[in-house]
C-alpha cells in the first residue's frame, strides 16, 4: 500500500467511524504552543533540581543504553536520543518535597493556551459524529468548539489522565498513573476504542505504558481484530508508510505498536507532517480544511527557585531513579533538611547497595520504635543479604506472626526471599521446601493496583516460588519486571531483573565468551549506578565459574559485608565449578579415573 492508496482508503471511511487518540504533539503548533513533554521535563529540573542533574542522568542513561528510536526510517538515520527520566517521575518527587503547587507551576500555560488548527479540526470531527481520547490536560478542543458553536455527547471525548482545572487530580506523577486506570475510566477507554472501525493517531508517542499499553494489553486476546489503527507519526519528510513488524508470539509485547498488533489490529504507520495528512483528511470529509500552520511562540513560565529544597529534591530524586553512587555524593550536605525517618531510609538503601549490611542492621536495630513492623523487617533483610539465611528466617517468621495486615505481607515477602536462597542452598533445600507453601499463602497475590515497585517484585517472587514447588516459570517474567521497572526509570531495579533474567536464561551450552560479555555488561551496568553488591553479585550467577576467576570472587567476597560462612560457601563452590569447567574444557578425565576406567579395572583377585 502507498500513501495514496492509504488516504484513498481512509476517504471511503466516514469522519462518524474514526476514533482520534491524540497526545501532546497536537498542541505544540501556534497560537497553542504548549511544550512537549521533552519540554516539561527540562522545565521542571530547570525549577526544582539542582544545575547539572538532568545531564547526569542522562549520562547514566546513555551508559545503559536507554535511547528513544523512531519508527521512521528517514529520521533513524540521525544519531538515537537518549531517553530523558519519565516526566510523571520527576514530577511526583518535586510534588513531595515542594507540594502540590510545583504540578501547577510547571503546566502554568497549560490552562490559558489558545485552540490551534488541529484542535480546531478535532472539534469539527468530534460535531461529526466522531470519538476522541486524548493523554493532553488541556481543553484545547473543547474551547474550539465553543468558539465555533460546535457541540457533541460528553462521553465522546476522553481525557484519559483528566484536564486542567478539574477536581480530581491530573494524571502527571507516578502515583497517578502506575496503578493504572480506574475502574470507570478504563470502561470509557474501551468503550471509545471499540466503538468505531478506525483509531486515529496523532501527535501521540505511545509510552503510556501503565495504564493505556496495560489496559490494551489486558483486552481478551483478538478482541481488536476489527480494529483498523492509522498511526500518524510526526516527521519533517514527506508522507511514507513504514512496515511494522508483527511480534513474534513467544515474546512479550511491551510497546503500544506490537500490544495492537498482538491484539489483532490492523496497524499501519504513516510518518510524515501531520498537519498535511490531516489537512487531507479534513477535505475527503468535508470538513473545513486547515489553514496554514501559525509560526509563534510564547515564553516559557519562570518557576521560582527554591535553592533550599533543591539538594534535597535531587537527593530523593536519585534515590527514586537507583543513582546511588549519587545518593552517597549528596546525602552529608542535606542531612539536615529532611526528617530523620527520612534520612534513615536514604542512608539505609546507600549502605545496602554498598554491600554495608552490618551497619544497615545497627542502623535499624537502634530505631525507635522498636515495635515498627519496617525495622523487624530491615533487620532481617540485612542478616538475608549477608547470607545469615537461618537466622533471618527466624527472625521474619518470628516477627510476621505478630504483624497484621500489609505489614505481615511485607515480612513474608522478605521471608520468601529467604527461602528462595534457601533453595539454591544444598543443606538447606530440603527445609525451603517444607515452608514455601505457608509462605505463599501468606503473601497471596499482588495486582497493578498494589504500585510498581510491589506489584512487579511480589509477582515475580511468588513466580518463583510456585516453580520451586514443581510449577513452571515464566520464562519471561524476569524481562517483564525489568521493563516495567525501566518504563518507571528506576536504573538499579531495571538492571537487577536484568541480572534474573540472565540466571533464569542460562545454557550450558552457551559459548563461554558470550557469556562473559554478557557477565562483565552486567557488572558495568550495577557500577554505573553505583551499586558495589549488584555488582558483585554476578559472581553467584550460574555459570560465573566460567567467567570470574578465583582471585576476583574472593576480592568480590571479602570487599561486601557477607557473613564467614557465606564466604566459604560461595568461595568453595566456585573453586570446585572451575576446576571440574577446567578439567573438562582440558579434554581430560577426571583425575580419579585418568588411567582406567571404572568398567574396565580388574578386580584384585583376577589381577
């Protein structure tokens, strides 16, 4: 199909079966000249965070190779951006240390911005008997369709993440979104989405990913197979149509492109000025065709600093984002404005990444309230990490019967944790095994509603633990944690399941420098963020015998603050991995049967 072929199709299709899904592309044309969200994210770390912080994250995302590409071909031939933190993150930190004003204060012009010609053609489309779900706070549309007397049912038009100047809160930190949709705007979203034969989209970049890509992803299988999809992508060069692959079916689909694909829409992208494709658009239906599109700016909004709360907006914003070599930088000189429960929690997390579980569990153990259900489970995670698995099993199980309610969950997760170590443990399998179906019991299961963070780590754990039992893992489990923990921006957590995946994935047919690639990436990646035990935990991958030498698994031991025993344990084992790997990559037997087989020795009496 050529672009014509595509626009003469779409002409058969009457404006009263198109759907429009819009983003902020739309609004960025004059008289509008709202920032894209590139925009918003540059002006809040401009307002909110110290000078520099958005370039070094964005050097620490280039370090792990986190880019933003272009379906388009003509414009993936510029070098890839790098991927900027997700704005609903940066926003939901200056919202707690600055209030729920700094939300407002960066969307100032979002309320006073003027309908431009896309709007102007939405609304039209809309008074057409057309439907229309848009991720923007603006009314851009509605305001031209009062200008224009132009009316339509309310329940045409969605602001999926609500409008400026409601009474619910907008859709524009993490807390919002990353529980996803609410039970009636979900049914809106599906009821506009089904309603009609065609979606259009503009001005949308797709990354949704809580709550548009999840919902879509959740429609029963095949349930959009009469769905056609026109994806308008936005391109300075001339209009063309780019071939989109369709997923393989034993992958996971993560973007919006390959969850439509998966979920049986026709998909077709047309990269190009979208004005133009609308414009054509607009006269195949008999609509009022756009003008030319209005060179103006406006100035962005000055948000005042605050130089006081910028250190520790930026601190709580490394935390957030896993950049703790940053974190440990950064925390003396803002100690003393932030809350003590506060400044515990910061420090706790920077000594736990550097491999410090001593001084994290006399952090803890000095507490107060002793009787908090956080500091029992603190301690017992620090006593877990240093491989002190009998005690801290003791300790958890001890202090989750006397906890109620999500604190009892909270204990029980760790102590899963526990148990899962305990089942890679020889001397220990056996009593894991015994005490893994109360545990699951205990935790039962988490959903989307429960947050990221809670609902990615307890799935994945109880994933886990099912398997252990005799069930079957996910083997992609470990890939979809790590991408919802990426799409979060939290680095560390993206590169911890990148480090499960790798454990869940091993062959022993893998090449051993492929391995080691892989290995070694991993390390770099853990130091990157300043995460000393991440890194050294890749020597308790399988197959690491094959890469680490002994020498660096004992520096690697000796340099975290695990326990004497676990030290042997793990310094043992390896020896004995790399000298059987040695051994056998030798091409010689083992040493006991070097001269004879076993089969073939005589008895004594015949010799």
């Amino acid at each position: 199909m050529t672009t014509y072929d595509l626009l003469t199709a779409l002409a058969d299709v009457s404006a009263p079966d198109v759907t429009v899904l819009s983003g902020a592309g739309v609004s960025i044309e004059g008289p509008s000249c709202l920032p894209s969200g590139a925009a918003l994210t540059r002006r809040a770390f401009d307002g909110f965070f110290l000078p520099g912080t958005l370039e070094v994250l964005c050097h620490r995302h280039e370090a792990v190779g986190w880019h933003d590409a272009s379906p388009c071909p003509r414009d993936a031939s510029a070098p890839p951006r790098v991927r900027l933190p997700r704005l609903e993150t940066v926003l939901g930190v200056a919202a707690r240390v600055y209030g729920p004003d700094a939300i407002d204060q960066v969307l100032v012009d979002v309320a006073t911005a003027e309908p431009n010609r896309l709007h102007h053609f939405f609304a039209e489309h809309l008074a057409a008997g057309g439907g229309h779900l848009t991720a923007n706070f603006d009314t851009c549309v509605e305001r031209a369709g009062r200008v224009r007397s132009l009316g339509w049912p309310e329940s045409d038009l969605l602001h999926f993440h609500r409008a400026i100047g409601g009474r619910e809160p907008l859709g524009a930190t993490l807390a919002e979104i990353e529980s996803g949709f609410t039970g009636d705007v979900a049914t809106r979203f599906t009821t506009l989405l089904g309603k009609r034969p065609v979606l259009l989209v503009a001005g949308y970049s797709g990354s949704d990913f809580f709550d548009v890509n999840a919902l879509v992803a959740r429609l029963p299988a095949g349930s959009l197979t009469r769905l056609r999809v026109v994806w308008l992508w936005h391109s300075d060069h001339d209009p063309h149509l780019v071939s989109v692959p369709v997923p393989p079916a034993d992958q996971p689909a993560f973007t919006l492109f390959d969850i439509l694909r998966r979920q049986g829409a026709d998909l077709t992208v047309l990269c190009g000025p979208t004005g133009v494709t609308l414009d054509r658009l607009a006269r195949q239906w008999r609509l009022t065709p756009l003008p030319a599109a209005r060179e103006s700016r406006r100035d962005p909004p000055s948000i005042p600093v605050v130089p006081g709360k910028q250190p520790a907006a930026t601190l709580l914003l490394y935390q957030e984002l896993g950049l703790f070599d940053q974190v440990t930088a950064l925390l003396p000189h803002v100690t003393s404005a932030l809350q003590p429960a506060v400044v515990r929690s910061v420090t706790s997390a920077a000594l736990w990444e550097g491999g410090r579980w001593n001084e994290v569990r006399r952090l803890w153990w000095r507490s107060r309230p002793r009787t908090d259900p956080l500091r029992a489970e603190r301690v017992g995670a620090g006593l877990w990490a240093q491989g002190r698995l009998v005690p801290a099993l003791v300790w958890l199980s001890w202090h989750r019967r006397r906890a109620a309610g999500a604190d009892r969950i909270t204990l029980a997760e760790t102590e899963g944790r526990v148990l899962e170590h305990m089942l890679r443990t020889p001397e220990l399998r056996w009593l894991a095994r015994r005490l893994v179906p109360g545990v699951l019991t205990e935790i039962g299961s988490a959903d989307q509603k429960a947050g990221v963070h809670r609902f990615r780590t307890r799935s994945d754990l109880v994933d886990s633990l099912r398997a252990s039992l005799g069930g079957q893992r996910d083997p992609h489990h470990a890939r979809t944690s790590s991408e919802w923990f990426g799409q979060a921006g939290n680095m560390l957590a993206w590169i911890s399941y990148q480090h499960r995946r790798l454990r869940d994935t091993y062959r022993d047919d893998e090449p051993t420098d492929a391995l080691r690639t892989r290995y070694l990436a991993l390390q770099l990646r853990f130091l990157t963020v300043g995460s000393r035990a991440g890194a050294t935990r890749a020597h308790l991958l399988p197959g690491a015998h094959r890469v680490f030498t002994v020498r660096e698994v004992v520096a690697g031991v000796l340099s975290l603050q695990y326990g004497w025993w676990h030290r042997f344990r793990i310094v043992s084992r390896h020896v004995v991995q790399r000298l059987r790997w040695r051994v056998r990559s030798a091409g010689q037997p083992s040493p006991r049967r070097r001269l004879v087989p076993r089969r073939a020795r005589r008895p004594r009496w015949r010799r």
